[in-house]
C-alpha cells in the first residue's frame, strides 16, 4: 500500500511541475505596481516609491530625494489621493506597453484623472514610465 501511494505522489509531483506556469496578467501586475506606489507615497516612504520608477525616470531624477519632491510638487493628487480608483487600460505591443486611467478624488475635494505609462523592462517586471494628470476630467478612454 505504501509503494503504490509513493508511485501515485510521484506521479502527481510530475504532472505538477511539467505543466506550463500561468503567465502573470499584465494589467493586473501593473494595477499592483501602482497601488504600491501609491501606498508607499502616503507613508512618506522615498525608497519604496522610487523603486517602481522606469530608467528613464530615475535618469531624469537620479536619487530618491529629487524624486520626492518632485511628485509632492507636481503630482499632489498622485502623491497623498484622498480616493482613488482605476478606470480603463489599454495594453500595447503585446504588453510591452500599459496605459491605466486612475480617476482620483483629491484630499482638497478636487477630482483628478491620472494616465499611467507602464513599460515592461528586460526582466519581465514592469515599472511606471510616466504620469499625466488632468483635473476635472470624466472617464472618457485612453
């Protein structure tokens, strides 16, 4: 009885680890990567903030410090949002490319739609390449 409880989880243990792994949504992944951003702007957390920031970003603002306080200065819906919630995307290139809409109820009463650029980087993770924000804005598509 044993053996054959042995040959049947080893036969099981194959037929898992043969099968394909579910590839990750890319627009999922990505809603991830900006709440946590999100989040770690409203703990005032620099390191983490800055870590989901794209090459190009980090070359326009080379350290963490520079980087904070631009988005304090000029993306305060983005940086402290009262609510938020995502709105539509838009996947390009097969997914080297995702827009998201963030419709933002700002702590002031204001109302913000922020466009996401995600670029998906030679590792396969995907980092924010950009944001647009426009006040007073409806959903209207990206």
């Amino acid at each position: 009885m044993r053996a054959l409880s042995a040959v049947l989880l080893l036969c099981a243990a194959f037929v898992i680890s043969s099968m394909p792994a579910r590839a990750e949504d890319p627009l999922e992944t990505t809603r991830h990567v900006i709440e946590d951003q999100i989040t770690a702007f409203l703990k005032d957390d620099a390191d983490t903030a800055y870590s989901f920031a794209a090459p190009g970003i980090k070359a326009m603002y080379p350290d963490k410090t520079t980087f904070f306080a631009m988005v304090k200065k000029s993306y305060e819906p983005v940086y402290h949002p009262g609510n938020y919630a995502f709105g539509r995307s838009r996947s390009i290139a097969g997914g080297a490319t995702i827009y998201h809409e963030v419709l933002i109820s700002g702590r002031d009463g204001k109302d913000w739609t922020a466009i996401y650029q995600m670029t998906r980087q030679p590792d396969g993770s995907y980092k924010i390449n950009g944001v647009q924000i426009m006040p007073n804005t409806d959903s209207k598509g990206i």
